[in-house]
C-alpha cells in the first residue's frame, strides 16, 4: 500500500515475507523506515549481523544499507521527510527525535507484551487509512504515523531510561546528532558543534557522559568511519576519493585515522570485503 502526495510525500506500508522481502533493502532518498518483526529476523546493517526476535522494531535512515537473510514475517512503514517533517520536525518524534538522529545509531524496541494490543490496533488502523482517498487521507495518515511514533519513543524512552534524562538536556542530544548527521563530512571537531549549539566543548563532554558511554568526538569519528566503511564496501570511487568526500585533504591522514579505528588500512579492508 502506497500514499503519495501533490508535494512529493510518500508512505508505504507492506506485510513483509521472503517473497518481498527485497522492499526492506528499498533505497529511498530522504526515507526512513519502521521494520517491526512478527518473526525472527535476520539481517545485516551495513555489514554487521543482526538477529531481532519476534515484535521488535527497528529504526533505520536511508543511510543504512540493508541485506537481508532470513525473514518469514515483518511488517513495514517507511515513508520520506517530506510526509514525515510536516507533523512537527522539531519533537521527540520529528526528523530530530530519538529514534532517527543520526545514521550511526541503531535504535530498536522490543514491544513489551501489555502494548502489543495497541500495535495491532494501529496497524489495522493504518492500513484502513492508506485505502481511503477522501480529502483527508493525509491528515490521518500523518495522524496515523504519529501515534506510532509517540508510543515507539515512549517505549524506548522506558528500555533505555531516557526517562529518568531531562528534556533540555535530551533536546540538546538530538540536535548534537542531527548535526553531526548533516555536517560529518566537513566538520570534524567537537569545537565546531559546541559553537552551533551555543556551548561549549567541555559542557557536552559532560552531558554525553551522563546520556551515553560515547563521547562527543567519539560520535563524529564514528559516523565518519560508517560512511568510510559504506564507500569502501559498496562503491566503486578510490580510496583517495572516498577520502576526499569525508573531508581529508590528503590519503594519508584518511589512512592513519581508518587504521586506527577498523585495525586495517583502507586498502586491505577494501580487499577483505
């Protein structure tokens, strides 16, 4: 089931078994996708291997490369930020919310046993929605998805005790992995994101260290690593172009900074994969 709109929007939703199991690996500019498990799954995110038990649901970018391996019964919903940001792109449940901020992050739930009924009910709610063409078919839609989305943060929220985090705090986190999302390839030091969000360096050390066990600078190498990792794995560019795309002027120090992180250089890795 598919919805478009006269401004490019788009939502799918799809009943996912091995016979279509090619849509979950569907690269759509600017979309992101909500895979929720019926089954066990089994697939690999940019080369990593993953297996997701039954009613687990995953959060992923259009920056993330998907292969799949084994799948017998999921459930999917991607659409793109042109659907997704008129809601309210500045929420917990925006372009900018926990669940995608950012392309090096793998955010996943598992639905606790007293919410699924509320899944379900939705699901089937949504489906009757995305066959109704009346005038209001995208306000329900966006409706629709949005609800989702507020019980899939709520959820998240509780298995990883953001609960217990404060709002500013958290808004601050969002926005510092949105930026880095939109800004790795060029900006490279947490100097350069303190200065964006007003703070500075010292303060978001700080408050990385109370959310989570990466550091700032952790989270920007990272991201670029990933984006190393997709190029040299899935493109055909050299490594002295792959360098220049993440922002270093010159092979080397692309090297020194690869090796470091992955234990090979650019070139072995490329050979390995």
């Amino acid at each position: 089931m598919l919805y478009t709109g006269q401004l490019n929007e788009f939502i799918r939703l799809a009943e996912i078994d091995a016979t279509n199991c090619d849509l979950l690996k569907e690269k759509i500019t600017d979309g992101l996708s909500v895979i929720w498990s019926l089954d066990e799954l089994k697939i690999k995110v940019d080369g990593s291997e993953h297996v997701f038990p039954a009613n687990s649901v995953l959060f992923l970018t259009e920056y993330h490369k998907v292969e799949v391996l084994s799948v017998n019964s999921a459930r999917l919903i991607r659409f793109n930020r042109a659907f997704y940001c008129i809601a309210d792109h500045d929420s917990e449940v925006g372009c900018k919310g926990i669940l995608f901020f950012g392309a090096s992050q793998f955010p996943k739930i598992a639905i606790p046993d007293a919410e699924l009924e509320k899944f379900e009910i939705l699901w089937k709610m949504f489906a009757i929605e995305m066959v109704s063409k009346d005038d209001l078919q995208n306000d329900m839609l966006q409706m629709m998805l949005k609800r989702l989305l507020i019980l899939c943060t709520r959820v998240y929220k509780e298995q990883t005790e953001l609960t217990t985090f404060d709002k500013k705090q958290l808004d601050i986190v969002r926005e510092y992995n949105y930026l880095v999302e939109s800004n790795f390839k060029t900006k490279h030091q947490v100097a350069d994101y303190a200065e964006m969000l007003n703070k500075s360096p010292k303060t978001l050390s700080n408050l990385f260290k109370k959310y989570n066990e990466k550091s700032p600078l952790q989270i920007i190498q990272d991201r670029t690593i990933l984006e190393a990792r997709r190029l040299l794995r899935y493109s055909d560019k050299s490594i002295k172009e792959i360098a220049y795309e993440i922002g270093y002027e010159d092979i080397q120090s692309f090297s020194r900074f690869f090796k470091k992180a992955e234990g090979v250089s650019p070139s072995d890795f490329k050979k390995i994969v």
